[in-house]
C-alpha cells in the first residue's frame, strides 16, 4: 500500500513539497514546567501565572499572583519563561490549553509546562497555532493522574507534529494571528457592550437616566407596586425530557435547563430550537389559559446557585404557536394596562428585583423560589411609554451583541475550516 503523502489541502503560493513528522522534544530546546506546589501570593513582588490565567488561547498577565522575590527565584531557575515561549497548562481542569508568551519581563509558573522552541526549526507562531489546533488530540493522550489530569514532561515531549519549512510556518501563523486578533478585538466588543448594558440598566432601573415622551416633556413619576398586582401566574406542567422530542408534535414545552443556558431575555421561538411534547401524552387534559402569550414571564423556579435563582425570559415572539411551559417554570401573564410587552425581561433582570429574589429564595444545595414569595416583591413601574422606551433601548444593545456574537462564531468557524485544510 502507497504511503500517504504528508501534503496539506491548501497552501501559500511558492511553497511546496512533503511536510515531514518530528516529536516535539526534537524541535524544542527546552520543556520544562513550574511548581506544582501552591505558593502563597503576596499584595505585591514578582508575578507568577498559574493554569487559570491560560485561556482561550491568550494569557492573562493583568490578573496575576505575586510571589516574594526569594520564592520567584526557586521557581524561575527551573522554568525561566521568556518571550516566544509555549506556555501549556499540564495539570488540572484546563489541561492542553495552551498560549505563546508574549511579554520579557520575569515571571513563575505554577501548573503550567514550558515549551522553547528551537527557533532554527521551527517558528513559535507555528508551534502555537499547531499546538491549539489539536489540543483534544493532546488531552486524550493524557495516561497518568487518575481524578486530576495530568500531562507529563515525557509526554508532552513524545507529541508528534506535522511541519513545513520555517518560512512557511511563518506565513502560515502570521495569517492565522490575524484571525485570531480579529477574534480577540471581537470578543472584547462584545465584553464592552455586555459592561454598558449592565451600567446603563444599573442607572435606569435607579431613576439615574430617564426618557423624555416625543414632545421632549418628562415622564410622570414611577409607581411601587407588589409583582401579584401586575403579573397572575398560571399552570405549568412536569414532563420531563423523556417527555419530548425535537421531531414531531402539536404542541412546544419550554424547558427550565434552556431559560439558565439557552434563551435571551426577548424569546423568538423562530430563532429558538423548543421540543414538543410526545403524541403519547394525553395534551387535551392542558387548561386553554395554560398556554403561553406574547409578554408572558417564565422564571426559573430553581438554581444551585443565586446568580440564577429566578432567571426570567419574556416570551415576545410565539408566531402563533401553541406553547406551555413546563418543570420548574412559574409562567407569570402580565396586566397588559400596567406592563408593556418588552419591558418585564429587562424589568426582572434589574439589580433590585434579583437582589429581593436572592432574599425571598429557600434552600440550601438547591434553591427554589415560589409564586407567592414572589407575588410579594416590590417593583418600581414607570408609564407604558416610558417602559416601551426602556425596553427598546435595552434592546438595540442587546441587538449589537447578538451581531457580536454571530461574528465571533462566523470567524471562529471560517479559523476551523481553514485550519483543517491548511494541516496535515
């Protein structure tokens, strides 16, 4: 049988040729790692970076340990980090994450292997693109550690890589770091825009900024009222995922999971992936008032933690489906006279509101909130008009995201593509 040739899909103009396989030991002058004992930080000294601040392929120097400079120097003598360098989580959650170093100054290691690149033979661009490439393939390599991963010196250094010449290494990983600093400013976008929201949500829901009506005159004051006064809630039922599917049926099931990981504050069951309820389930015993409405609040009933206990979605598109929501989902209908549709998402999504919720929550491994506790909360309402302007201000940010977001994933799958045709 005639070997296969080790010739990538696509390649730059002018290089050509088979790529020729190496173990990285013989491409690398160095692979050491730092401590794996956990040093005590310090206010202030010299830094030390550990397996958490190695992520999504950058290297977080701003929110480093420090270390006293006595306890550096035990540690830098044996991995002595310097620019270029390949740094590789090979301990822990994380393992075989890696990023290259891209500062000169010193600083330790903890967790965390080091790979220098021997520079004649291979470009250290390269070796991180490479390396990011098939960090899975690295992770199932992994043979010791039980429980904790583990990634051993000998076996990072028994990996075997596919090369080109240096130089076209170095096109090759220039025109991918461009990717990745598109990436890189995309996501710190899409961070900026999460951060206005959060501040200017913060100042509305205080009364710090408020809208004008279209003849430029203020709004009329703000009213307390109880959640009970505005919202009725109604039936909900308790099929469980055996219960669905994703194929066939008459009727949609909102689940608890997809409010915590899924949905946005705005539902659009045409731009949302909702299972129906099996044919085998008797659905004419569903009361007619059970069904959900545009403007309908569904709330996680339960949480392991307080940041999600009574996480909410407003339902503001149904496209004239039939829809019920189901397991742990209070489902609260709202006086239409009292609340405009696209206000009460962003309404339980207010600093106030989720600080009450966090109060009026039981439970200790699990936390649940109930329809009457929460009948029982305060919230502050502005007029109709002014909840519509809120609403569509908050929603044009949360727009810009989304577009964010659709980039982000457009560019990482456009890297994926290329990364699969530019190997071997």
């Amino acid at each position: 049988m005639e070997k296969l040739k080790k010739i990538p899909a696509l390649r730059f103009p002018g290089f050509g040729g088979e790529w020729e396989e190496k173990k990285l030991e013989s491409v690398a002058s160095k692979i050491t790692d730092g401590t794996h004992d956990t040093p005590k930080p310090t206010r202030e000294g010299v830094p030390y970076l550990t397996a958490i601040h190695i992520k999504d392929g950058f290297i977080d120097y701003a929110n480093s340990y420090f270390l006293p400079k006595e306890e550096h120097e035990k540690i830098y003598k044996r991995c002595n980090p310097q620019k270029g360098d390949l740094l590789l989580v090979n301990i822990g959650a994380g393992t075989a994450t890696c990023a290259m170093n891209i500062v000169d100054y010193e600083f330790s290691l903890k967790n965390v292997a080091l790979i220098k690149p021997d520079i004649k033979l291979i470009a250290p661009s390269f070796l991180e693109q490479i390396q990011r490439k098939d960090s899975a393939k690295l992770f199932n390599q992994i043979t010791s550690g039980g429980a904790q991963p583990f990634l051993s010196l000998k076996e990072i250094g028994n990996i075997k890589i596919v090369l080109p010449s240096v130089p076209e290494q170095t096109k090759i990983a220039s025109f991918l770091s461009a990717i990745d600093e598109k990436l890189r400013a995309l996501k710190k976008r899409k961070v900026l825009l999460q951060q206005y929201k959060q501040g200017v949500m913060q100042k509305i829901f205080a009364q710090e900024i408020r809208f004008k009506d279209d003849e430029g005159e203020d709004f009329p004051e703000w009213e307390e009222k109880k959640f009970g006064n505005v919202y009725s809630f109604k039936s909900t039922n308790s099929y469980s995922r055996e219960n669905l599917n994703y194929e066939d049926g008459e009727i949609k099931n909102l689940h608890y999971g997809d409010i915590h990981t899924k949905f946005k504050v705005h539902f659009d069951i045409t731009k949302e992936q909702v299972p129906f309820i099996n044919r085998t389930i008797a659905i004419k015993t569903i009361n007619d008032d059970a069904f959900c409405k545009n403007g309908d609040l569904i709330i996680a009933d339960a949480s392991e933690d307080y940041a999600d206990i009574g996480k909410t979605v407003e339902l503001f598109n149904l496209n004239n489906e039939k829809v019920v929501a189901g397991l742990h989902i209070l489902l609260a209908r709202p006086d239409l006279d009292k609340i405009s549709i696209g206000f009460g998402g962003y309404l339980m999504g207010s600093a106030n509101i989720k600080t009450q919720v966090m109060k009026v929550a039981q439970g200790t491994k699990v936390l649940s909130i109930s329809a009457t506790r929460l009948s029982n909360i305060d919230i502050q309402l502005p007029s109709l008009l002014e909840q519509s302007k809120i609403a569509n201000f908050l929603s044009s940010i949360d727009k810009k995201i989304t577009h964010c977001q659709k980039q982000i994933e457009q560019t990482e799958q456009y890297k994926k593509a290329l990364l699969q045709q530019m190997f071997c």
